[in-house]
C-alpha cells in the first residue's frame, strides 16, 4: 500500500544527519575512513574519532566508538529547530514510541528513538560548525565524499517502516512492488529534495545495510577504487561500480574493517515537485536492480550491520526461490 | 546589511522554475539549446519552443518566444501548493506589488509580480509531468544538462532585492560586502538547501545575467565546450571554464544567438542547516570571484538581458576606478 | 621461458590495424558497434560493413561481413611500408610458414598468414585515408572509441606464440609466470611503444578472446556502460568496470549480437625504453587479474570466438582445481 | 617547404626524454612540482632535485638546479641504443654541428649539442631505472602528471629547425603557414607514434616556451587547476583550459616560480601510418590556436625561457600588426 506523506508532521525533519559505528580496532577503522574513503578527522579521543565529509560545516557525520562488538550505534537524522526536539518528544510520547534526551558532545539538543521497525535513530537540531574543506582540493583523497547523504537499512515490515516515516513527512520517491500489487519490498524516502534520505528493503532486520557518501562524479568513483585497490581492500568492494535503476545512483560499496559497509554514489536527481509521482518499479523487473554491473556478490545482500542489543527478525515476506535467484542477481 | 530570512515567509517558495526567452529566431535558438547545450524539446508551436533539462519531469524549464526584440519576458520559480498562489496574492496586495494572475499552457496556477528592483517575476505551483530522461544515457547531447537550477539577476540596489526576496524565505549563502562594512555588492540566496536559487549582483539593472543549468561534473564541462566549439560557438563563450571562489561552482558561461545566457556548472554544495552563516567575501579578495581561469571578458561583465519595458537604472553602489580594476578581474 | 625481441626483425611491423569478423546479422552488428560502442560507418554493402574510431585516419579497424556462423575471419597488423609485405612473403616462405597476398578493398599491399599457433593474421602497409573525427565532438557516442588498440588472443602454447612474434620484433612489457618459474601462462606484447598491440593467455587456442578500442578516460567508460545499459545490451557485460594489475588497464568488457567480445580500456603507459625490464606477475597473485573489480563471469573465462576451419587445441599447460579457482577469480 | 623525414636517420631518436631548468630558489621550485604539479621527487642533493611522471620507469624528467639565474639548461631526448649516441656524435662532427659528450649522473652516454637554431639539446641512451608509480593512486597529488610528454620550442627560423630535425627522422604531424603558401610558422614533429615530440613556432628565439606533462584526463585537467588554485597559483595559470585545434589538446599551462611554464595536456592522437598526410592549418584560421577557450594572456605569448650564453635572435618572418592581433587572440 502506498503510504502517504504528511502534510503537516508533527516536527520537521530536514536530512539525513550522521551515524554511530561501534568499531573493534578505533586506528584500523580510523584509518580506513580517512585515508582509504577520504573522510576528514575533526576530532579524535582515545574512545571516539569524529569525521565528516569534505564539504561539511557540521562537526561530525560519522562516529567511530571503540567496542567489543561491531555494531551500529545509531543512525541519525537532523530537524530545523531546538523547537522541533521537543516537538518530537511530545509526539513520540503521545504515540508510545521509546525515546530518550540524550547530551552528545558538539551536538545541539538529542532524541533518541525506535522507529516502528526497531531501528535506532537519533534527531539532533544542530552541532558545532567547523569549515568546509571543499576548495582544499590539495586535501582530497580517493573518491573525496562530499557529505552524507542517505541511508539504506533492512527491515522486516518495510510497509510499516515506510508508514512511520511518512508520517514525519518523508516522501516516496521511488519504490518497488510485487507484480500486479502494491505490496512494497523497498521504499525510497526523501525530505531535502532529492532521490532518497532514508530507504527500507525487505529481509532480516532492523539491520542497516549501508551509509551512504556523495562524490563528485564519475572519475571520483573510479578514482576510490583504484585507492581502495592501491590501499589493499580491492577485495571490500561487495558491489559496483555499477549503475542502478532505482534512484539512478552510480554507485561502489566498500566494507570497512569490521564489514560495515559504505557506499560511494554520484548522480541524485531533483524531487521537489508535488506533481511529480514516486517511481514504480515491479520486483520482476531486473533492470530496477542495476541498468549495468556486474552481480553484486551474496554477501552484499545477506550482510548487515545490526543495532544493539535489538533482536533481528524474520521478514514478513518471503522471496520464493525463484525471485531470490532474480534478487540475487546470480544467474 | 544582511538581511533576515523570514521564519514563517507569506507562502513557500520552493526553487527556480523556469525561463521564457523573447527571441529573434526561433529555429536558430532551439537548434542552439537543443543541438549545442543538450537541452529536450518538449514540444514546439509556430511561436514557442518549451525545452527541459534531462532529468527534469517538468513540461519546461526553458521557453523559448519568437520576438522583434531580444529579451527575458520572465523569470520563473515555483511555490509548493496551489493555495500558495493565493496566499502569494493575497501578500503582494497587501504590500502593494505589481502583480496579476495569468493562464499559462502546460503550467498551474500562475501569477506574475515585478519584485523591489523591477524584476519580472512568475511563480506556479505545477507543471504538466513529463517522462525524465535521466537514463536516456544514450540520447544525452554535450554537457547533459540535467536541470535548471538558479538566476543571476543584475540590479541597481542589491539590499532591496536582498531584503525583498529574504522576506519570501530565501537565506543567503554567501555574499560579497565592501571591506569592513556590511555594504551588499553581492548575495547569494537559496531556497532548495543548497547554494543559491537567486543571485543578485551591482549594476545597472534589473536584467537577467544569465539562467544556469547543473551539468554532472567535470568532464560533462568539458564536452559541453567541445560541442560548443565543434557547432562553431567557441567564440561565444565569454567567461570559463573556471572556478567560482564563491559557491565552488565549476563553470562555463555561452551566449546564445541573442545573446543570452546561459551558465553550465556543477558542484553545488549542500546548505540546509540553520546554525551555518553564510560565507562573507571582501570585494577585495580576488579569490572570490575565481579559485582559477583566465579573466572574464569584458562582454561578461557588462553585458546582460533586459526585461521588456523595464527601464534600467544606474546603480546604487558606484566602483572606483581601482575596484572595478579588480572587479573586472582585467590586470 | 623469457622471450628475445629480434634486434633486427625480417619486417617492420607497426601496430595492431583491423579485425574482420563473421557476423549473422549484418544489420544487428552494425548498429550494436554504431549506436552502443560508438564506431564510425565508414562505408557499407550488403554484405559488409566498414567501421572505424573516432580518431582514425584509416578506412577500418573493424569489418564485419555477412556470413552463416559467428567466426573470426582475420586480425590485422600493420607494417611500415610496401617493402615490408615483400620482406614478410620472404620471411614466411624461408621458415616455412602458410600465407598468401590477397587483394582487399581499401587496403594497401596485404598478406595472410598462420602464426606458431595457429592464428589466422593479416598484415598491410596502408589503407585508404578518410578524415579524423576526433574533433566533432558533436558526433561523439557512448564511450567515443578513439582507436583499434591491441588484440587478446587464447592459445594453448603460449611460449611457442611469444616466441613466434618476438622473432617479428615484438617485446614483452608484462608477463604472468608460474610461481617460481619462467613457464608463461600469459604475455603482453607490444610493437606501438606502450603496454600492448598482441596478447597471448594460456588456454584451448587458437581463439580471440577480444579486441580492444582505446576510449578516452574513465568517464568515458562509464558512459560507455550507461549507453550500454540504456541500449538494453546491460547483461553483455561480462567483466567490469574494474582496474587490471596487468598493464594498469581500466576495462569494461561487452559482447556483441554474436558474442564476439569487444573491450573498451584506457590508462596505457608509455613503454619505449630498452633498460626497463617487462613487469612479472606470478600467478599465483591474486592482484594481476584485477587491483579491484567484481569477479568476472565464467563466460569471459571461457567463451572466445574461433578462427574458420581452424581446429581449437588443448592447452599444454593445465591448471590444477586450486589455480583454476583462483584463476577465475570466483571465490 | 615541407619537410622531408629521413627514412634512414643517422641515429634512432626515440622520444622526449627530460628538461633541466636553471631555478633561484631550490626548494620553492621542488615544492611547486611536487605538491602543486604533482610529479615524483626520486632524489635530491643541496643543488640538484631530479623528478619523475607518475608512470615513468625512468629516473628523471625533469632536473632543477640551483642557480642565480632562471634558464632552460637543456632539452633531453632519448635514443635507441649506446651506439645511436656514437652514430649522432660521427653525423653532427660530419655536418660541424657543435657538440660534447657529457657525464651526467643517472643517466647512460649522454651528447649534449646545439641544433640549427641555437636550441641547446642533450641525447641520452638510457638512464637508472626506478619503479613506476602509476598503480600508487594514493599517492597521486594534483592533475597526476603521468610523464614527459613533449617541448615546444620559440625559434627565429621553423623552416631551419624543421629541416634540421626531419633529418633525424623526426616527422611533422601538424603545421601552421601563411595563407596560400608553404612558409612555415609552426611545426609539430614526432617521433614516437603520436601528435608530438617538439614543437617549433615562430618568434624571438632559441627559447623554449614550455615542456609538456601527459595527464589522463579532463577530469585530471580540473583537479590540476583545482589544486594550483588552492595552493594560491591560481594566477600561474597563463593559458587554459581550452582545447587546441592543432593538435587537439586540451590544455592548462602554468608558470613555475622561476616562471618557466609547465603545459599539463590530454587528448594526443595517434601518428604512426605513412599514408597519412599531416593537418595544415592556415595562419588566418582562428580554430587552429582552439576550438574553444578564453584568449590566452600575453605573458602566453611573449614570454618563454632561455638557454645560458644562447643568444635570442629576431624572427625572421614578421607578423604585421593585423596577424599579430590574430595571433594573439586577443580581439
């Protein structure tokens, strides 16, 4: 079933923000981010490493945190205002979702909580500003990611998920379907604009599958591969680079030292207009996957970062071995 | 002084829309948007052409009119509902801005304004939807351009244009003031979260510098100008490829056969959060208005499109010999 | 065994020239090279088809001729001059070797010959000259291949065939070899002055793995992939993108409506000087095949188009199960 | 006159090989190529620094000395073998060409001679062989100059100069002259298979106007300018990016510290087949200096480096004040 964006939601959500990673070995991952992906250190503790993306003025997108266990932390998103926290805590309250007031170090005023499916989110209303880097073109490394964009994780019920946050405004841009039904298998959401912020597919979850950097282009892609081939983690790449029907991302996924995976993409296009229809693609349809590429490998479907202490369930539709075979992609 | 963007504006503004060109050969001018800058006819009349960016599911971004005179009838943004358009009405009325509705084919509810510096203005609230070619890859001509993205307005008084348009919710990004003083040459305001919808820059005004379409990237950049030069119209490039200081955008400046213009450029940056200021460039500091590239011509400095029976006054702010020296970037 | 370039070679050879390729669909190949790969149509009959690079002075680098099995008919090398054909006929009747002259339209003075292996090569001094498209840049399509580049040749003796044209003055820029040994299991040869005109790899032979095209730069080859894809041809790629070890070579593989394979590369090095010795790769190392890329598919292992009439032998060398597997890189 | 090529030099050029440029400051200069241009530091001493192109095999290609003046020491070719350096020292005593051997550290039999319009020359056979870098994309700063690619040279007599290279075997590729007539303005000759190895244009001269750096791509071009920009030489840059119609380049040009004027260029062709005629371009053909592009400053022009103790002649044809301003392209 289609879900349907709220008109007038309760807070307002503005992006996709930053994300958590619980990481075993802080300087293997530290260094992995920085030096094989690009990112920028900001700040760094002997528990915490704090990066962003080269074009950023926020303090952090990614949070590397020193732990026993590869997890991710949480996932977190940004509202306009102070006034939209508590706005949501008030909603959130009202609806019985679980939440918390969290303090974070160069954050502004936290929520955490479970969305409908179990995953962990984080709102923040804003966070210590520091320079964009973007004309310190002497600085760029690899594919040089821009900003975080998005994130793509696994859920059980990808129509609830999808309800939830259309309720807080997202919008569908994209989404794919049972043959002949409006039963959802995956949902592009967006809130600033363009192709996605937030997407849910069908399998094992809460899980997130990947985070997702902006790069510049074409040449910045073949130029992140070629570091990560040079850096020794050719074999990290699960997937790309290759082009995919939905959303149109050209795109290359790289798993970090503790096999989080992030994902390296250009080519969003505009979603503004009201007018403008989501995009339906049929799960027959294997052109949604990917326009181009070579079959992503089975762990790029199977492997996923779970959230702590959160149990994964079983998803409630179930791929016959025939669209799996088609899902995989492995002919 | 910089202005203040309105928290609760009168309606939404939401992006540019579209432009509609007066121009003195019809044929000539689409074969040069279509076949030299890679624009998409959607449809054609003895007297219009209505073009659009490949990704774009808008009926046009472009329009082109067979005219005696070569001129920019309007400048064209969209508002998000319907009830904008009314509330828009209802707000001009009150300020007692020159406004009226208007019917349109292939667009929404329409309603044209002149804004506090005479520039002629339109908003709609949609458009007809068209297929977006953005996987088209095989029928992309020179630099792909994928949508159009922002106006750079000349004008006489660049703080009322500033403040005027601030009122309706735009937020500067970035802007140019006299050393030591807030003294507006130049602002930089957006509306879709990133860099800039609306330029406004000193001079003798209003007129349209030019309207920009975003190309994907570099090498996009750089075939553009190879097909421009291979139609014959490497002459008419009169400013690029170079790199802004201000906004990072990598661009190419081409006149069209009237002598229009049109800015191909990539490399937006994001701008959504509200704890970010804007960036502050001295008129001073040669690296704001390029990082690199060989000095703008004369033509690009002084040349722009006026709106019909508008007349241009001289501007507000005068340069001194030494800073339209610099201003002209001519050593 | 390594090799010896003959000082002085009985003839000049130049370059790797022109493929002739037997084709069931004359029409099918012709737009498949045409409209997907971007060739040229230099001329056509009803039987054959002339194709050339964007850049190419010559007639053809590609001829595809109607016939009742997908077959390839000939590969091509050029020699310096007339004189050259003269010295070759000489050559190849004192060692013993078949050949004949022929008369084919727009080439100049041609012989046909069997090489050590098998092959079935065609050399000539000239061709008819037809205008370098490489500044219409308006023309251009997909990947915009510039020029034939080199030829991938399997054969089941790989020492013989390296043996065989170092003696013609080839020279080995590259070379894979089993661990600790100088068994060759694949050698790159070139005559140009850069990484390779003619490879052989190990495995049933004589057969033509693929002919390559040099297309401008990864942007490019993307842009290849995307026409590739938008043309419906996105599951003939059977390797790629990906970055070789061997020759640095950024690749992108497609088969052709008969399954003849064609690859789009960039990013040879220059490889003129005497004192540099050829790169060694053992084979057991897993970077030679790909620095990074997605396993290539079992079919770009196996699948090759075979000479006319000629018999397809065993290899001499045999993988063990555990080299295979590491071979096909399929892990 | 057109040249003719010797089909028998004297000796086997083979290549550009290296440039030693007298600078003022040591290590301004070696920071300049090194963290602005991008090329390799093999080895330095208190007077000397020897750098090399990413993908070379070679020791060195460009060598900067201390000196308390700005000259081009040398040009550098490469030959074949040791005996083409004994075969060159027999033909230039033959023809009273001045000329000595030279030791020179790193390199193989080095003669160093004075061609036939005073340009200084030195020929070497082989030098130390060092590992390639082009594989080391993590290491990669800037436009990632690959190699050495070609010289152009500023003379008072292109037909002598012409002439006199055409005798070792060099061949014209491309050639300016006067409308209607063969007397030549400018020459581009090679040697290795492509559009050029040495250039020759007219003016005051000997003088080498710039040595030439082969970069991959378009994309690369950008990130040049990009980091020349952001390490504040954004006003170096005295040409570019534009695209040459001679020759087809796309090209960036940039002054060193010294003002000795690096070209970073992409897009040669190939040149090897006999048949193939060389491109003339008429003086008054205003595409032969480029399709596209901004107009080059007069510092471009008029400015180039000299060679110790050489002294610089007035050309002998003179542009009279309407081709000059052609010339120029500045209109």
């Amino acid at each position: 079933m289609l879900p349907t964006t709220s008109e007038s939601p309760p807070f307002t959500l503005t992006r996709a923000s930053h994300v958590a990673l619980a990481v075993t070995d802080l300087q293997k991952s530290r260094d992995f981010y920085r030096d094989v992906i690009g990112l920028v250190v900001t700040a760094e503790t002997d528990d915490v490493v704090y990066l962003r993306g080269l074009e950023e003025a926020v303090h952090h997108s990614l949070v590397l945190e020193r732990a026993n266990e590869a997890r991710v932390q949480t996932v977190g998103f940004r509202v306009r205002r102070d006034a939209d926290i508590v706005a949501a805590e008030r909603y959130f309250t009202e609806r019985g979702v679980w939440h918390r007031r969290l303090e974070k170090p160069h954050q502004g005023p936290t929520l955490q909580f479970r969305d409908a499916v179990g995953s962990h989110i984080e709102l923040t209303s804003s966070m210590d500003v520091v320079p964009r880097k973007m004309q310190k073109f002497d600085e760029f490394v690899g594919g040089a990611p821009q900003r975080l964009d998005h994130f793509q994780l696994v859920t059980h019920d990808v129509q609830s998920a999808t309800n939830f946050w259309a309720d807080l405004g997202m919008r569908m841009s994209e989404y794919t379907a049972k043959d002949g039904t409006d039963e959802l298998w995956g949902t592009w959401m967006e809130v600033k604009g363009n192709t996605h912020d937030l997407v849910f597919t069908n399998g094992r979850g809460p899980r997130l599958h990947h985070f997702a950097y902006a790069i510049p282009d074409a040449s910045a892609l073949i130029q992140a591969a070629d570091v990560v081939g040079a850096q020794g983690f050719g074999s990290e790449i699960d997937r790309g680079p290759g082009r995919h029907g939905i959303s149109n991302a050209l795109f290359l996924y790289v798993r970090d030292p503790d096999q989080h995976r992030i994902e390296l993409f250009t080519t969003h296009y505009q979603f503004i207009d009201l007018e403008t229809p989501p995009i339906r693609w049929d799960v027959s349809n294997p052109r949604r996957a990917q326009l181009w590429g070579m079959p992503a490998s089975r762990r790029w479907f199977f492997e996923a970062s779970e959230f702590p202490d959160e149990p994964v369930r079983e998803p409630l539709l179930k791929a016959t071995p025939a669209t799996l075979e088609d899902y995989l992609g492995v002919h």
